[in-house]
C-alpha cells in the first residue's frame, strides 16, 4: 500500500524524526553493538526534540535540520535509493546536486513539520541484535491528542559509522515512500532530472 509522505509524517513525532535520520539503504549490515544502536537512537531523538523545543525561526529550523539529516545519513547511499532507475543515467555533477538537493529538501520540508509535533514525546523502547542486519532498535511516540504509535530503527555500521539503515513508521518504509514519490515526479517533468533536482533543492517536488 503507497501512503502520502504527509499522512505517514503526521502519525507521530517519531516520523519528523525519522525523517531527519531516515538513512541509508536496507541492506546487509556489520556487527554493532546494541547499546551502541541504542545510544544512537536515543542520542537522535533527544537533538530533534531539542530543536522542536527550542523556539528557533523557521529558517534556523531548516538549517538545523539539514545538519542532523547531513550527519547522521549515509547520503550518497540513500540518494541513490531515492533516485531510483534516474541514478544510472545521471552524471556525476548531478549526481553530486542531487546529494546537496536532497539535504535541502529534507530541511525545508521536514522541518517545516516540526510545530505539529509540539506536546508529543518519543521513548526507545528496547533494542535487539539481529546478527548480519545489525540492530533493531524500537521506539514509541505519545501524545496526549494522537494515538500512540511505533516505529523501528535498523542500525548497523556497514559504511564505517553506526547509522540507521532502515526507518519503518507504523509499518511503513519511509524511504521506498519517498521513492515511490520521487519517481512520480520525475515523471510528471518528463523525465527533465535537472528539472526535478531544481525542484528538490527548492522543497517544490510537489509541483508538476
């Protein structure tokens, strides 16, 4: 079932956040140690909640959460991912843009969702060693207007660094939805990739 970013994003604060953190592709992972995974996990959650908290413009929102997104991900990999079938025809110089646009496209959209999270609260729940896929850490979102909802973090250390691999949001994989979309769009410009990337950059991937 293809779900709206949007409707998968409002469910819950876990969803801006993972978004920010959203990460690189599902695949085969090293050895990580759970505690690590877990430390990662909570250490994200706390710096997101912190800039939802912290009464920063817009703008400085963004640029907030464009770093978190910038740190914390695998960006080539999960630029790659996104692009889909577009990447094997891309240059290298626009493969290059679409790894900036991709950042910029996090922080103006994302973080431009953080205010609908305001009262909402995220605990990591447990953590579990799942061998060659890494860990898989567990978190629940609480608020007192929303239901309660739960979201999954694969983590591993596959690109050197203990990142988050996979996000799944009440059962939905946040980076094959953004896939999906992605794809859409490109279509609907034709298939004008520099086009898209524009767009991207600009947090207009919703237009055709």
């Amino acid at each position: 079932m293809t779900m709206n970013r949007r409707t998968v994003l409002k469910a819950s604060l876990a969803g801006a956040i993972a978004a920010a953190v959203g990460l690189s592709l599902p695949t085969s992972a090293r050895a990580v140690e759970v505690g690590e995974a877990r430390a990662l996990i909570e250490s994200v959650v706390g710096e997101i909640t912190g800039l939802i908290q912290s009464g920063k413009s817009a703008e400085a929102q963004r640029l907030e959460f464009s770093e978190i997104f910038r740190r914390n991900a695998a960006v080539p990999e999960i630029t790659r991912f996104v692009m889909g079938q577009a990447w094997r025809e891309m240059s290298d110089a626009q493969k290059a843009k679409a790894e900036n646009a991709l950042v910029s496209y996090v922080g103006r959209v994302y973080a431009g969702l953080l205010n609908d999270y305001q009262g909402q609260t995220l605990e990591v729940t447990g953590a579990q060693d799942f061998g060659a896929k890494g860990v898989l850490v567990t978190s629940r979102a609480r608020g007192a207007s929303v239901e309660d909802s739960t979201v999954e973090w694969q983590v591993s250390d596959r690109s050197g660094s203990v990142q988050v691999v996979d996000v799944v949001a009440e059962g939905v994989s946040l980076l094959q939805t953004q896939r999906q979309e992605f794809a859409a769009m490109i279509d609907r410009r034709n298939g004008d990739v520099d086009r898209f990337l524009e767009d991207l950059a600009a947090g207009n991937v919703a237009e055709g």
